[in-house]
C-alpha cells in the first residue's frame, strides 16, 4: 500500500492529536492517510479534538477526512493503521498513582517506580482489549503504541499482535536531537553511529558517531560545560556526572540519579504534576467544544502544559527551552514508522521493540528501546555495543519488574505485583511494597477484583 491509508486514532480525544493531524496534511507526509477516525471512551473529547483539527490552516495540500466512531468496534473494520496513546483512569487514576506512593514514602510519578507500576496494571488490561480486537476486526493493521508505560504495554500487546505492534516514545529521539545540536552536527535521517540502548524511560546515548564516520562527538561534548549547559539533560544531570558515566541518560533516568533530590521536590510540592494538569485543563474540553477558535485554546493549553514537563528537575524560575516547547517530536517519530510500514521507505528510529538476541542476556521477548529499522516487513533493533554492568544491571533489575507487572496485569497474579513492587530499584523495602500494592488496591477497586485467586 503506498497512499490513501486509513487511520483509528484510539484516544483520539488525546492532547497530542493535532501535532499527528497538521503533519498529516504537509509535506512529507501529506497522502499518507486519507481517512482519519477518532474514538474515545470519552467521545466529547473526540469531538472536541476534531474541532481543533478543523480549526488547523491549510498546509497546502489535502488534508485527511476525519470522523469521530462511538465504539472501538465501529472504529476498527477497515483500519490499515492503528495508533493508540489513551491514558487508563484519566487524569484522577494519574493523581491516585502519585498520591498512594507519595503517601507510603516513595517516589509519586506517572510512568517510574510505584506509580509506574499502577499505571501499567490498569493500562495493560485495556490495551489488550484493543488488540484483540484488532485481531478479529483488522488482522493486517499495524498498532503504534505511545499508551504509556510504553515498553510494558507494547511487550504485553506482542503475545497478541506478534511483530504488528511497536511502541513509540519522542524522550529518546529528542535527547539525540538534542545532544548532535550541542555537538554541532547534523543527524539526516540515518542512526548509523548513534548508540543509545535501554528500556522505554532508562537508557543511555553512548555514542555519537554521526553516519559512523568514525569520530565520536560524544567525548569532547562530555567535556563542555558550556555546550552541556545548552541542552536539557545537559543542565539536568550536570557535567560531574555525565563524566562519570560517560554517556548521557534519559531524562526519566534523573528519578534514579537523583532519587532523594526528585523525592524531596515532589513532596514539597503542592501539587502533584497530575493535579497541576488537571487544574489547567479543568473546562478545557467543553471550552473547545464552544470556542469560535479552538486552534488558540488549544495551543495556549498545550504550552502551558509542555512547561511544567519535569518540573521537579529544575530549579525555581528555570524555564523549558522554546525548541521544546514548541513539539516536533512525538509527531514525527509517529508519522516516520506510519509511513515506513505503509511504503516500505525504511527509516531509522529509536523505537521499542523486540530484543531478539541483540543483548543476550535479556530475554529475546523482552521489549527493549533501541535504534531500530523499520519498513513495510515491521521493526528491527538495528546492531548495538555490548551493555557495561551498570547498564545491564539497572536495565534486568527494572525489565524483571516489567515483566512481573504484565504476569500481574495479564494473568490476574497478584505475587506477580508484589513482587514487582518490592524488586523496583525505587522502592526500597517489602514492607512499602506491601503498603504500596494495599493502598492501590484500596484507590483502584477494579485491580483488586482482577486478581484470579
């Protein structure tokens, strides 16, 4: 199939859904899609969302259809592309996710630690239900997965969709972006020489050998303060450390880095990032709904969000860069696997795929975040360097949590989730796993009447 796609957006009342929209309709990637369908289980915020699509200018060239579908199964029939980014329990289920930990003594946050875990018990479920239907309703249709935790989600989902499924996540790409602009180098479109390896969330840029010249940018990068005080994790983890690991982390990797640092600022705070997004959006939707220019409430709701990002990371009146303020990023990595599958023009991404046996000592059905390839045949992990102790380390601690959570989620084993809980690098003793599991069981009810005996 090379144009004229059609497109099931699940959570398509989803923040990001008119960055995928605007560049659906302009070059490279205009034609792609001809249809556009969005479902939500909450279908005012699909209308409002289709609002603002209609609401986005011109880019010169046709812009898809888009039709709103009641139900997932009016929705699928006909799907050569599925892209799902929902959020299980909305922005309340986030608040209990922070809230329950923050209350047993441990880290509050969406998709790391405890409230990670929570997230993916819930999310699992309801992602498998739309796999599932997948597979009886558009067996040829491929699933992008941005429904975080991304990694577990897209794990979980392969027992189902086989290689049909690959999960996206726009932290990896935007760190490279990032880091080869501070290094004063230009990417193209080619990862040959970028080595980044690790899970979704936790994982390291290694080295920056732009198109395998043989010359690492990474070193002398390491060695600038100044240029390293020019990018985000640059200034987040801070030169000392980053030459002391010799490599640049994931920016969801400072809750591990700076474990007690992240703790005390959540825990002074006093909102959590999830009641924060909640008051800012509060009426947001039934504003779109009514508004004679949704695209500016939008756009203004948007900033405001993408600048509280990692908040607790910063120090008091630091300010997000404009470059990432302004995305780019979850919709190009999005756009660039559409159109690969649907074309076979291969590209090279940073994506969350099956490790086969590129780090033998995972498990070869463990979901990894690597360079990867992919074409109209799927996604491939493209070579990498062997891992050092500290990487292979902290990556089997957390992938042993991540898959006791799908056993827990999938199979109803509530072992399984304690023992998650307890074997997180960020939870630090049984007894607040214990407290933990008990307190989001209490917060959760459907979760405590999931498990199978």
């Amino acid at each position: 199939m090379s144009a004229g796609a059609t497109l099931v957006v699940v959570g398509g009342g989803g923040f990001r859904v008119p960055l995928v929209h605007r560049a659906l309709s302009s070059a490279p990637f205009a034609g792609l899609v001809s249809d556009v369908v969005l479902v939500d289980t909450l279908p005012d915020r699909a209308r409002a969302i289709a609002r603002v699509l209609a609401a986005l200018p011109p880019g010169g060239l046709p812009a898809p259809t888009v039709r709103v579908a009641s139900r997932l199964e009016e929705a699928l029939p006909g799907a050569d592309l599925v892209f799902a980014a929902v959020r299980s329990g909305g922005a309340e289920g986030r608040i209990l996710d922070e809230r329950v930990a923050l209350a047993c003594g441990l880290l509050g946050q969406e998709t790391v630690g405890a409230g990670g875990i929570s997230y993916a018990l819930r999310s699992i479920p309801d992602m498998m239900r739309v796999a599932t239907l997948m597979r009886d309703l558009a067996p040829d249709a491929w699933l992008v997965n941005f429904t975080n935790p991304a990694g577990m989600v897209t794990e979980a989902l392969a027992a189902v969709l086989g290689h049909r499924v690959i999960g996206i996540c726009d932290s990896a790409s935007g760190l490279v972006t990032r880091a080869a602009r501070a290094a004063g180098v230009e990417l193209g479109g080619s990862l040959t020489g970028v080595d980044y390896v690790g899970l979704n969330h936790l994982g390291w840029l290694r080295r920056l050998d732009v198109h395998g010249g043989g010359r690492d940018r990474l070193p002398e990068l390491l060695a600038d303060a100044p240029r390293l005080a020019g990018f985000e994790e640059g200034r987040l983890f801070g030169p000392d450390l980053l030459r002391v690991l010799g490599a640049v982390p994931n920016e969801y990797l400072f809750y591990y880095y700076f474990h007690r640092e992240a703790l005390r600022s959540i825990r002074g705070a006093d909102r959590t990032r999830g009641e924060t997004l909640r008051d800012q959006q509060a009426g947001l939707f039934p504003r779109l709904l009514a508004s004679a220019d949704p695209l500016a409430v939008w756009e203004a709701a948007r900033r405001e969000r993408e600048s509280g990002y990692l908040a607790e990371a910063r120090t008091a009146g630091e300010e997000r860069d404009e470059a990432d303020l302004a995305g780019g990023g979850y919709e190009r990595v999005a756009l660039r696997v559409m159109r690969a599958l649907l074309t076979g023009r291969r590209a090279e991404l940073i994506l969350n795929v099956r490790n086969g046996g590129t780090f033998g000592q995972l498990p070869p059905d463990a979901v990894v975040e690597v360079p990867s390839v992919v074409d109209a045949d799927g996604a491939r992990p493209l070579p990498a360097a062997p891992l050092d102790l500290h990487q292979l380390g902290l990556m089997a601690s957390v992938k042993a949590v991540e898959q006791d959570t799908i056993r827990a989620a999938v199979q109803g084993d509530r072992d399984a989730a304690l023992r998650a809980f307890a074997g997180h690098p960020l939870v630090d003793s049984f007894h607040a796993a214990t407290r933990v599991l008990a307190g989001y069981e209490e917060a959760f009810p459907r979760l405590k009447a999931s498990w199978s005996g």
